[in-house]
C-alpha cells in the first residue's frame, strides 16, 4: 500500500477540524498535500534597492534612524513611520496597525524589513518586520493559495511536517531512462524543492520536471485515446486504383509540393486502412489545401463512396464548388452545392439525388449537417477553415455517418501548442511550404492620414492589370463607432476611379444571388477593386490580387489580420498589404508591428496566443482546455511536444503495456478511465 494515499488526518496535528479545512482545498490524502504547489514565490533576499522597481516587494535589513511616529484614526486603526538607514539610502518606512511596535524601535537597532517599494517617495510599506538582522534562511518564499481559516503557516507547517515524514514513501513515476535522457530530478527530489526551494536554479529544475510529467501524463491519456478510438472505429476501408488515381495527380496544373504530397500520402493511408480517420490538417493560408481536399475526394470517389465538403461561408462554398466542379468536370464527378439559399423544390430534388448517390461530392456551409441529409454512402467528410466550427458541430458531422473519414482543414491560426492540446487525440498533418514561386507579402502599417498616397499605390497596381481589395470593419454608417464602413468607402473609391476602374461592393447583407454574382465579376477581373467587410476573410482565392488594404484595421484580432490579409499572394506577382491603423493600446500596436515582420502564420499564432492567452483563443465556451498545475501550455510549448512524442512512441510500444518499469504509468492510465473506454472530457 503506498502510504501516501493514506488521508491527511493521519499526519501529526491534523485533526478533524483542520481536515475539513484542508478537503476544502482538494486536499483528502498526503500525497494531496505534497502535490499542492506554491502558486508564486516571494523573493526574500536582501537586494540593493537601486535594483527594486516601483511597487516591487523588497526585503531590506537596516538601522532605525529616528523614533517612531505613531498616529490612530479611531480605535483599532493605526500608522506607524520611521526612518530607516540601509546601506546609503535613508527612506520611510510605514507601518499600519501594528502600534505596538513603537517601543521596540530604538534608534540605531537593526530592522529587516519585507514590504511594497514606493520608489518615488522612498518609502516602504511593512508587510513583515522583525528585529533584529535577518535569519540566515531560505530567501525564497512559497505561497500557497488558501481558503477559509487555512493560513499560508500552517499550510507551510503541514507541508514540511508531510514531507519529513513521508519522504522516503514518495516513489518514482517516470521510468529511469526518461529521467537520464532529459536531466531530470527524481520525484522525491523535486517535491522537496518545490516546496523549499534555496535557490531560484533549483526551483527552475523542479518544475521542469512537473512540467515534464503533467504533460506526459496529459499525453498519455490523449495518445491512448486516439490508439483506443482507431483499434475500436471500424471505419470505411477506401479500395481504388492507385493508377487512375496517380493519373488524377499527375493532371493537375501543376505538381504537388513536397510538403502536400507528404499530407496526401497521410491522408490516403487513413483512408485505405481499417480504422477510422479523425485528421487535422494545418496549413497556412495559401498552401494549397484545397487541392489536397480533392485528391482525397477523388480517392472517395473511386471507391464508390460520397463526399462531403463543409465550410463556413456561402462565398466560399461557392467558390470552392465552381472549382471543384471545373476540376472533377473530366473525371465524371458530379459536384453539387447546397446551401441555405437552395430552397422547397430544388433542395427535394437536390437532396434526392444525394440519396441516390447520383451525386457524388455535396459542398454546402453547415446546413450539411440538418438532419434531412441522407447520404446514400458517406465516405468521407471534409471541414475546410475547419477553426470557425464549434466543438459541438465537428461532433455531430463525426456522427454524421457511422464510419465516415474526417479530415479537418484549418489555415493556422491554431498555435501548434493549442492543437495538439486541443485536438490531442486527432492526428495532426502539416503543410509546411508554400507553392514555389512565392513572394512574400509586404506589409506596411500606416496612419489613415496617408490614405492619398495609398489611393495613388492602388492605382499603380490597378494599371498593371492587377486587383484589389479594400476591407472595412462595418456595412454602413454608425453613430456608436467611428469606424470605416463599406458603403461610404465605395462611393468614395467610385468617384475617384471614376471612368477608370470599376470598384464592386460585397458584405453580408446581399442575398446569396448578390454575393454570387460580385464575386463572379472580382474573380474575372471585371471588377478591379472588392469593397468588403469580413466576409471574404476566409478561403476566397482570386490569385490576380495583389493589394489588400484594412481599414482601421486595430479592431480586428491577429489571426484575422493573417487571414485577411491571405487573401493576396496567392499568385506569383508582387503582393502587398496595407494596414491603416492608429491604434490607441499597446497591444494594439503590438498587433500592427508583428503583422509588418512575419507572414508566417505559425509565428504570428504564437504570438497571438501570447498577447491573448489560451482561455480567449478559442472562446471561452468551445476551449475545453485542460488545466496544467505546473506546466504553461504557451511558455512551455517545447516540453509540450516532446511529451507528446514520447507519449505517443510509449503508448505505441510493446515495452510500454508489459515492462515492469512503466507499472506506475500504467496505473495513472487505468485510474484515469481512459482504457475503459470513458470519454475524456
Ligand atoms: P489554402 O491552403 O489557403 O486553402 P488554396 O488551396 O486556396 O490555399 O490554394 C491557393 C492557391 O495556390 C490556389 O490558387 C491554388 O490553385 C494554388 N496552388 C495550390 N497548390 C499549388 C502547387 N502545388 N503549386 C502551385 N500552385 C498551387
Ligand atoms: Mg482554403
């Protein structure tokens, strides 16, 4: 019996009461009590003050300088100031409700004293004094989080009093051979010093290694889940002619990268194996995704099998079937779009045929997934832009056909760290590269006072053949907001092109037929410049232009802006993006100038998730986050992936599920629940 499970009244002091306080904390067992961490740590050394900032907690050792002035306001409250000699600096210090400590201050007796630095007026205010010079302890102080009558003090009390007692029970989890190959303290060792830490270095070692193992285990429940879902998901084994298939590659326009061929081949062994494919395809905007969609479609295809196409805007689902239908034209694919606007009659007759399976590849927004879609054989399901779909829609499109393939499609902005914690128990494809040929965006940040200059830059594209968009964050006027809206830019782009080029206008407002008939004219450049707002910020792909212009563009987060802004380099010409911005914060500025230095979207989705934090990437609501004690999903993203390696490598081993050495990992797996088949959630 492992002695640390034992409940944490047996342990010297505790009785009932105090029992009751600490269950309130979540603390039942011993082995709770030592895995209840410090929230922070108090640095308690004595520092030059010179190195203090404003408003930082110092603790400093010096000589009483004058006697104490004690003043009361009403009863109880009090104000206690000296002053006080450290080193050179002569400063106040200030002390509340403590009056009793006017007596023992006599001047020239030594003080130390911990408080809050105010360096403007010299001043300390006291959270602790005592007399006398300071103890020679540890500098650093734990602090735990409390609740209740519960006392950082007889927390720190029950902690080392558990940890004199119990410390030869606390046995080691990782096996051997992980703990050489990353350095890392024992478990013994690290709970010591978690807890009483001497030195800021050894507090770094200590939680590397919590880090490290709240990930692995993290990991090792996902990656045994994936391993559980794929052995007991029968799914649809895709049987087809590699050649015809190979020939429908080799046609394309153009050869596939590198990186496109390695996702396809990942794609297709899915496919063709017994299990079910649950993939998540990341690949920046303009890497060619959607190509990659029709070569597993036309896998579907081949062997008899339906496809289904599902993404979040209409404009896009038209776009996508106009290309799809040009594409599979040849191949005698029929390709069919579904969207609201397809109503009564022709949806019957839509839908019928999608029953019959005379209609081989359905594309729509989300109304693919209402439930009087009947498909006569669902093979495989495909989100494109999948980010902008809640958790609870992916569900039900999983369930959507009993075995059907999945392949989520997402431009980046999911931070790596995000997606294999998010969608940890998914396979992860990446396209890494884009299309040869490629110039890399330039992006300039400008004050709107600048907009004549720009006016004349549009022009110059615009001559050259090229095309722009121009992209506002309201339709029309407001009194709330003083922003840019697309009707008025439009008429005042109208006039000054006037006779020179044609500028269209598209916002959500139009009907699907408005919208449709817009884009038509932007994609054939019969219209040279697109007024719009947000809606062509996803998948729209019109390669002739080449100048993106944002409008007030502070108000639109990072990952909008990269996505805005994907919508020009999608061509081989010179592209170039222009935000026109004054941003009032300073994370707002942060936002413009990060724009100006990368066009790599996993960089820039880094730096997002830093300046958001993980809860707000996702919406509070869809996050379903795990929380880590130790580890920082953000700042500890290396530890993260090479956890998740591990992980994956261990859970797919022999070794693992036999050897006497990964027992404890075992055990943490079972109690979890995962390999009974429980839902992780
Ligand atoms: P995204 O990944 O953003 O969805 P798309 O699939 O829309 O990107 O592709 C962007 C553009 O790149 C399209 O015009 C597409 O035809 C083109 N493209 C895709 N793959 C290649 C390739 N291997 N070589 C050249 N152009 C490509
Ligand atoms: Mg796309």
């Amino acid at each position: 019996m492992n002695k640390l499970l034992e409940p944490i009244s047996e342990l010297k002091g505790v009785g009932s009461e105090t029992s009751e306080l600490l269950n309130d904390v979540g603390i039942y067992t011993i082995q709770d009590l030592l895995e209840y961490f410090p929230y922070r740590y108090d640095d308690n050394s004595l520092r030059d003050l010179e190195d203090v900032k404003h408003d930082e907690r110092v603790t400093v050792e010096g000589r009483v300088h004058s006697e104490a002035s004690l003043t009361f306001f009403g009863r109880k409250r009090s104000r206690l100031t000296f002053r006080l000699l450290v080193g050179k600096y002569l400063l106040s210090v200030v002390c509340f409700n403590r009056p009793y400590f006017k007596n023992k201050l006599t001047i020239d007796s030594t003080v130390t004293v911990t408080g809050k630095w105010d360096k403007h007026r010299q001043t300390i205010t006291v959270q602790q004094l005592s007399f006398g010079p300071k103890k020679e302890q540890s500098g650093i102080e734990p602090v735990y989080s409390i609740k209740g009558k519960l006392t950082v003090k007889g927390i720190k009390k029950f902690v080392s009093l558990a940890l004199s007692t119990y410390l030869k029970d606390i046995e080691e989890i990782l096996p051997d051979d992980l703990l050489q190959k990353y350095k890392l303290l024992t478990r013994r060792e690290a709970l010591y010093t978690i807890h009483t830490p001497h030195e800021k270095e050894d507090l770094k070692l200590a939680r590397r290694r919590f880090v490290y193992e709240e990930f692995l285990l993290f990991q090792l429940k996902m990656q045994a889940l994936r391993k559980i879902q794929r052995e007991q998901s029968k799914g649809v084994m895709h049987e087809f002619s590699r050649e015809k298939h190979q020939q429908f590659i080799d046609s394309l326009p153009f050869p596939l990268t590198k990186a496109q061929s390695r996702v396809v081949n990942e794609i297709l062994q899915d496919m063709t194996s017994p299990y079910r494919m649950n993939r998540l395809l990341q690949g920046d905007v303009g890497s060619g995704k959607t190509i990659v969609a029709a070569i597993a479609f036309y896998a579907a295809v081949l062997s008899g099998y339906q496809g289904a196409l599902m993404v979040p805007t209409e404009i896009l689902a038209e776009q996508h079937a106009d290309s799809l239908v040009q594409l599979f034209e040849p191949y005698n694919v029929t390709v069919a779009l579904l969207t609201s606007s397809v109503k009564g009659k022709k949806r019957r007759e839509l839908l019928e045929k999608v029953e019959k399976n005379e209609i081989q590849l359905l594309i729509g927004t989300h109304a693919l997934i209402q439930d009087d879609i009947k498909f006569h054989k669902l093979g495989l399901v495909i989100t494109d832009e999948q980010h902008r779909f809640g958790v609870e829609q992916r569900r039900m499109l999983r369930e959507k056909g009993e075995h059907t393939d999945v392949l989520f499609m997402t431009a980046t902005p999911i931070p790596r760290t995000l997606a294999i914690t998010a969608f940890g128990e998914m396979d992860v494809s990446i396209i890494d590269e884009l299309p040869a040929g490629r110039k890399a965006i330039e992006t300039y940040w400008v004050k709107p006072s600048m907009l004549e200059r720009i006016l004349v830059f549009i022009e110059k594209e615009l001559s050259k053949g090229r095309q722009a968009y121009v992209i506002c964050p309201l339709i029309e006027e407001s009194d709330k907001l003083d922003v840019q809206n697309a009707l008025d830019v439009h008429s005042m782009l109208t006039s000054y092109y006037k006779g020179r080029f044609q500028i269209g206008l598209m916002h959500g407002r139009l009907s699907s037929d408005e919208k449709d008939s817009v884009m038509r004219s932007f994609s054939q450049n019969e219209v040279n410049v697109l007024v719009s707002t947000t809606v062509v910020e996803v998948g729209v792909n019109v390669p002739n232009a080449t100048t993106m212009i944002i409008y007030d563009a502070e108000r639109f987060g990072l990952s909008q802006l990269h996505q805005l802004r994907g919508r020009v380099g999608r061509g081989s010409e010179q592209s170039y993006c222009i935000l026109l911005a004054d941003p009032k914060s300073e994370t707002g500025k942060e936002r413009m100038k990060i724009m100006t230095e990368t066009n790599d979207g996993f960089v820039l989705s880094e730096r997002d998730l830093e300046l958001r934090g993980p809860g707000d990437f996702f919406g509070k609501k869809q996050s379903g986050m795990p929380i880590f004690k130790v580890a920082d999903m953000v700042h500890d993203y290396r530890a993260l992936e090479v956890a998740r390696q591990d992980a994956a490598e261990l859970i797919q081993s022999k070794d693992f599920w036999e050897e006497e050495k990964y027992e404890p990992l075992r055990v943490y797996l079972h109690q979890s629940g995962i390999l009974e088949g429980e839902k992780l959630d």
